[in-house]
C-alpha cells in the first residue's frame, strides 16, 4: 500500500460498507440501482494511462454525472478535483480513483448542516411539510410517522391539506394503516385552524410529534404562501421556535427542477431540512450531490422505495458507499 493510498484511507470516515448497520446499507443500494448503474456502471473498466486518463475516465465520468442531474458546477467541482489529484501522482489505479471519489463526495456533504429530531420538553415536536404537488407529501408523512412510532414516540397527524378531500381521506387512510390517530376537520376549511387545534392537542395529551400535512403550492402562488405563514405564525403560538420544522419535500425523478424548486422556496420561506422521495425510480440520484453542494439545508430522509420502511434517514456515507459499491 503507498504511504498516500494510507494517509488517504486515514483520513476518510469508516464508511457503511464497513458499518454495522448493513439493513440501511441495503435499503439504499437497493433504491440507488439506477444512480449507481449510471454513474459507475463502466467507468471503473476504464484504464489509467498516462495519455488516456481524461478521456477514458474522467470525462465519461462527468458525463454520467451530468446525466444523475448533479448539476454543472457540481460535476465540475468533481472533475477538477481529481484533475488535481491525478496531476500529483495520486490516482493510479481503480482502487485509489474510488478512495478519492468517496473522499471528493464526503467533502460535498460535510458543510450540510444537521437536523435535530429531538422531541422538546414539553413537546410536541411540530414538523411541517411543504412542496409542490406530486411531490409525496402525505405518504412520506404517513411514513414519517411510522419511523417515530419505531423510536417509541407517540405521532399526531394533522390534516391540514383541507382544499383536496382525497388528502385528508388518504390521511385517514394511512392512519388506519398505521394506527395513527388523525386530527381532520370538514374540506374547505382554514389550515391554519387544523394546525392550531391540532398542536393544541398534541400539548394536551403530550404527543411526541406534529406531523402537519400542507397543500401543494408554487413560490409564487402569493395566497398559499401566505396561507402556510400564517400557519406557522399560529404554530409558534403554542410551541417554541425551535420546536417547530418545516421540510421541503422533493421528487427525485424531476432532477435539476428539485434545485430550482428548493431555491424558488428559500426564497419565499423558512425552511429547516428536505426530504427526496422517490431515488428508486429513476437514475437521477445524484441529485442529492447537487443540493449538498448549492445549499447547507440538512438532508433529512430518503425515499428508497413504496414500503413504509423505505423512507430512510439520509446519511452520507451510507448514500456514497451505496453508489460506489457493485
């Protein structure tokens, strides 16, 4: 082993290929397959001359970057890193090009801020969830709430979606599923209400967490953005600032617009964390690189399949070990 293939294997995290929670390790290569085929299907096979590295590795590897919908600059920021690497002698082979990789990949995610998922005392924890529609909210609520059941903490869910019947009855729905009690009231009435009543509930019979599901809304329908204000204005009425969340929830399979979107919502709201759904159906996982790389909004759950144990909480070096391992 050379001594830089050493100090690199030093300074790397121990990444999930070697953690002992291998159940997470499968979930996401399970739901990455179409990412990973991508992504390193064939560049490995490449060869490491000294004349055919560019063309041979790293320029099918930006493409098939581009094309996970990383993004430009993050794709670029990739290849130029291991331009750089290449050029002091530290790429040689196929093992060290995939240590640098998940190196490179690491840095990317480490200035991603982290989210706490501690209840307050008292509680509730209020978790807000907003996107645009299509976007799986009220399932990956459900889902949610089943991953907080698992941890021993009792979930309210409250149907504050209350323009659509079909949301507050497939709400009900998953609440039978899941045996979740639900906190609905009649279709057209005001959100802001529902979230009220319901945190006011969840204070009174002390339900670990909030769960709220919201309409599906465009930055710049001024009227739903107001609306969701408003329900977060009444929120903090009852519980602290920092027991209160908002998650953007993302659609994986709209790559490059999962970008603009969170952008277009920073820009019209507070939000504290994202959830991408869906990675299982599409190739374009590596969008996941692009948002680590344009915002520092914590990654907080992944969608890796339909089931309910499906949605996993995001972490990075299960995600890249995932990607890079066959």
């Amino acid at each position: 082993m050379s001594k830089n293939k050493f100090q690199l294997e030093k300074d790397l995290p121990t990444l999930a290929a070697e953690d002992k929670n291998q159940d997470s390790l499968k979930s996401f290569q399970r739901g990455l397959q179409k990412t990973r085929a991508l992504l390193f299907g064939r560049v490995w096979k490449k060869v490491f001359g000294e004349d055919d590295f560019e063309t041979e590795f790293l320029e099918p590897l930006f493409r098939n970057l581009l094309l996970a919908d990383v993004g430009f600059s993050t794709a670029n920021r990739v290849k130029e890193a291991l331009k750089k690497e290449r050029k002091a002698g530290n790429l040689r082979n196929q093992e060290e090009a995939e240590l640098w990789v998940k190196k490179i990949f690491l840095q990317i995610f480490s200035t991603s801020e982290k989210i706490n998922l501690e209840s307050p005392n008292p509680p509730p924890l209020v978790i807000f969830l907003v996107g645009v529609n299509g976007a799986g909210k009220t399932t990956t609520l459900a889902k949610l709430a089943s991953f907080f059941q698992k941890q021993n903490r009792s979930v309210l869910l409250a149907a504050a979606d209350t323009f659509r019947a079909a949301a507050v009855d497939q709400l009900k729905t998953w609440g039978e599923k899941i045996n979740v009690r639900v906190y609905a009231k009649e279709e057209g009435g005001d959100p802001a209400a529902v979230v009220y009543e319901a945190i006011a509930l969840g204070k009174k019979e002390q339900f670990d967490v909030v769960l709220c599901d919201t309409s599906g809304r465009l930055h710049n329908k001024k009227n739903l953005m107001e609306e969701l204000a408003k329900m977060q204005r009444v929120a903090k009425k009852l519980v602290a600032e920092e027991a209160l969340q908002t998650w953007l929830i993302l659609d994986a399979n709209t790559g490059q617009n999962a970008i603009q979107q969170t952008k277009e919502f920073l820009e019209a709201h507070a939000i504290n964390g994202l959830i991408m759904t869906k990675l299982d159906g599409t190739a374009k996982g590596g969008i996941l690189l692009g948002i680590a790389n344009e915002f520092r909004l914590p990654i907080c759950f992944v969608g890796l399949g339909e089931r309910v144990e499906d949605l996993q909480p995001f972490d990075a070096k299960t995600y890249i070990s995932a990607l890079l391992q066959e």
